[in-house]
C-alpha cells in the first residue's frame, strides 16, 4: 500500500549552488546532508511541509544521475512514494508485468530500503518505492 508521497528527488549540478534557492527564496529547512556511495550521489532534504524535496548531486561521471544530467539537465529526477512492506510491493509490481528497475530492495538515504520502477512502466516518470525502519515500528 503506498502511504504517501515521500520526496520528489530534483537532480542538480551542484548541492551547495542550488540550496540558496530552496532555504533562502522558498526558505525550507535543510534537513541535512548525506552520501550515498552505492548510487554514488550526495544527497540533500529539505523539507517542505507534507514532502520533502531531496536535491541529488552525482560523485562521479558514471553515477546515474551524472548521465540523467548529461541527457536531459538538471530537474526533477523522481518521485517517491512511502510504502508498507516494500518486498511485497516489489512482487506484486513484477507479477503485474510491469518493469522494477530493482528486482530486491537496496539501502538508500537515511538507511530506508528502496526501489525503483522503470520509467517505460511508469508512464515516462521514474518512481521510487521507499520503506523507513522507523515507519516500520508504528
């Protein structure tokens, strides 16, 4: 079951360019400030009332957000939706013929279990399932 949009992940060139614009003209929280070596990016939340947004700055050229740049700029780069049991929403996407881009969940920002739908099966939007321990235990 999707809960609720979670964040809306923007990629950017750089973390510390785009931030003036979200804490100083639209004045969201920071939140913080983490890598994430498996996607090879360095990821920052600010939070913006129901959501939050989550600016993605690649580490390296080869990283997927270095090549999503590359192709189409800087942008909006997914949407992520809060879910119940993410193994199980997992299966059910998989045997419902759509395409999961991760056939198992993997360790994201915040240490959430995460992954995503292809955008060919999600009319052209890449989506992220995400799951946070600390959800788990309500």
């Amino acid at each position: 079951m999707i809960k609720r949009i979670d964040h809306i992940g923007i990629a950017v060139t750089s973390i510390a360019e785009a931030l003036p614009l979200y804490t100083n003209v639209f004045q969201l929280e920071l939140e913080g400030i983490e890598i994430v070596e498996d996607q090879r990016v360095r990821v920052a939340f600010l939070n913006a009332g129901n959501t939050k947004l989550e600016l993605v700055e690649a580490l390296s050229k080869d990283s997927p957000i270095a090549q999503f740049i590359e192709k189409r700029g800087e942008g909006i780069h997914h949407i992520a939706f809060s879910v119940e049991n993410i193994s199980s929403r997992i299966e059910e996407i998989n045997n419902g013929g759509l395409h999961m881009i991760d056939k198992t969940a993997r360790i994201g920002a915040h240490q959430a279990q995460i992954a995503f739908l292809h955008p060919k099966s999600g009319g052209g939007v890449l989506y992220e399932l995400c799951e946070h321990e600390e959800e788990e235990e309500k």
